[in-house]
C-alpha cells in the first residue's frame, strides 16, 4: 500500500514539472511569436524606446557569439547589434576587429583566413580567456535570431552583395538594420539599389565632425526610418533639435556605450545615475539607446512604462 502511494506522488509530481515545463514552452513560443509580428512595426511607428544590445550579451558571454545573442532575445530586447567580416573564401562572420588576436585563440587578419580554418578556433571571453565557443557565421547568427528580435548589421554596408543571399536564404530581410556612416543619399541608393526599401537604411550622423550639417540637414529634409547620432559633447545644437527628427517620424538612434558618443551619458554613469544617463537622453527625443547593459537599461525603462 505504501509503495502504491509512492508510486502515485511520484506521477503527480512529474506530472506537475511536465506541465511546468510545457507551460514554459508555451510562453516562450507566444514571447517569439509577438516579438516577430510586432518589432518592426513598433520600430516604424515609435512605439516603445528600443534597447540595442550591443555585441549582443558581451558582459556576460563571448561577444558576436550565438550564446550573446541568446542570451540577448531571453532578457526581451528589441534589437541586437553585431559586426560582419569576410573571410578569405568570401564567406561573412561575426566579428567586430579586424584581425583575430583580441577575441579568438587566433593570429592575424580575419581576410587571410578561409571560414573552414575560423572554425578550429575558439572564442576568448571578455578577459582574453579560451572559451568552448566558436566564431559564428552571418547565416548561423540569423538562425538564432529569425522571428525573434530585429538585427542591426553593423561594418556591413561594404559587404551588401555578399550580406542580401544570406537575407534571402534565411528569409530574414524584414529584421534588418544597415548603417553607413556619412553617405550622401544617392550612395546609399546606388548601393542598396532595388532593395533600399527592403531592408531598413539608417545613416549615422557625428555631430561636431567636418560636413556634419550639410549631412544633417539633408536627413532632415529626407527622412529616414532611423538615424544615428553621436556627440562628443551634449553642447552642440544639434542635440537640441532632436525633436524635429521624432516630428517627422525619424527614430533617434544614440549609443550609451562611452561618454564620446553621448558627451558623457553613458551606461557606467547610468549605474549611479540612471536618470542623468538614459533619462537625459530620452528627454532629448532619443527612442533608441544602444547599450552595453541591456539589462539595467531595460529594468529602468520598465520602471517608467516605456517599454514592455
């Protein structure tokens, strides 16, 4: 008798876990389900103020790994940033340097490698540590992120006719973000060509630099979806006249990474000062803020009811 009654709370309990777990995947798969029906459309009509993780997850894995961008989807932001380069064999990989040395158990430029030869090698961790990770490729990150989470394909603006088979192949067009820095209107077309209305442009914009207001004024009188800012100081009036991009229905793209970019509202203030980092960014009309704190940004967003 008492054995029968073991037996039977042994089945209520798995029971239990299985439904649990079930439950589990149930949630997970609706979490990816809206993120894939709704982040673009959120991204065009400023809904929410958008977290873009920089590298992915790299303070907490190996960064422009699976693993980073993994870890990136499950805390809910909305777009991951990671960096293109081209092996020997013309084939694109993630990585942000040029050369291997910094990141990998490699030697040399990522151009004098052929992807079979990337792959015996192994990623380090953000103390130059050996990690069991491997250097992904551009279709084996799009793979991970398809229907979850917007991509922006940093350093990829060179590499378009190498990057659109992989879009094509993976059926991941509408997730991405391509950037170039100060391009003049008819070289982005000339690039892009039929496909500039496939893929989401967004021009990168650094206030203070030689031709910047020409460049500026042109965004403005011909709207993007999105354009990136980056300021040394929080003095030059451009950053004032943010508003008038949100006006026309431009998003504002600005990086708390380190205190160039944002003339020193960044992510490390933001662990002190959050509302004298983000808070004052937002204040300028900025509503996308790329961040090496994911996390803490969108813990302090949530805080205020802007974001989900």
């Amino acid at each position: 008798m008492k054995k029968t009654r073991y037996l039977l709370l042994l089945f209520i309990v798995f029971s239990c876990v299985d439904k649990n777990k079930k439950a589990l995947r149930n949630t997970q798969q609706e979490v990816a389900i809206r993120n894939a029906s709704t982040l673009l459309e959120e991204y065009l009509e400023e809904q929410n103020i958008l977290v873009i993780a920089h590298r992915a997850d790299w303070r907490n894995a190996c960064e422009n790994s699976i693993l980073a961008i993994e870890n990136s989807i499950d805390m809910g932001v909305d777009i991951i940033e990671i960096d293109l380069k081209k092996t020997s064999d013309n084939e694109l990989i993630l990585m942000h340097d040029h050369t291997l040395d910094r990141t990998t158990t490699g030697t040399g430029y990522v151009k004098d490698y052929t992807l079979a030869e990337i792959k015996e090698l192994y990623l380090k961790d953000g103390a130059g540590h050996k990690t069991l990770f491997k250097v992904p490729t551009l279709k084996e990150a799009l793979l991970v992120a398809k229907g979850k989470v917007l991509i922006n394909l940093d350093q990829s603006f060179k590499y378009f006719e190498d990057v659109l088979p992989v879009l094509k192949e993976t059926n991941t067009m509408d997730q991405i973000i391509i950037k170039g820095y100060n391009k003049p209107l008819d070289k982005v077309k000339e690039t892009l060509g039929i496909y500039i209305d496939s893929v989401q442009y967004m021009p990168i914009i650094k206030l203070g630099k030689k031709g910047y207001k020409a460049l500026f004024n042109e965004v403005l009188e011909h709207p993007f979806e999105g354009v990136e800012f980056t300021f040394a100081s929080d003095t030059i009036p451009e950053v004032a006249k943010f508003h008038e991009f949100e006006k026309k229905g431009t998003r504002v793209w600005v990086n708390a990474l380190w205190s160039e970019h944002n003339g020193g509202h960044h992510d490390d203030r933001a662990l002190k000062e959050p509302d004298s980092a983000y808070g004052w960014l937002i204040s300028k009309g900025v509503n996308m803020i790329q961040t090496d704190r994911p996390q803490l940004l969108l813990e302090y967003l949530r805080k205020k009811n802007l974001h989900n």
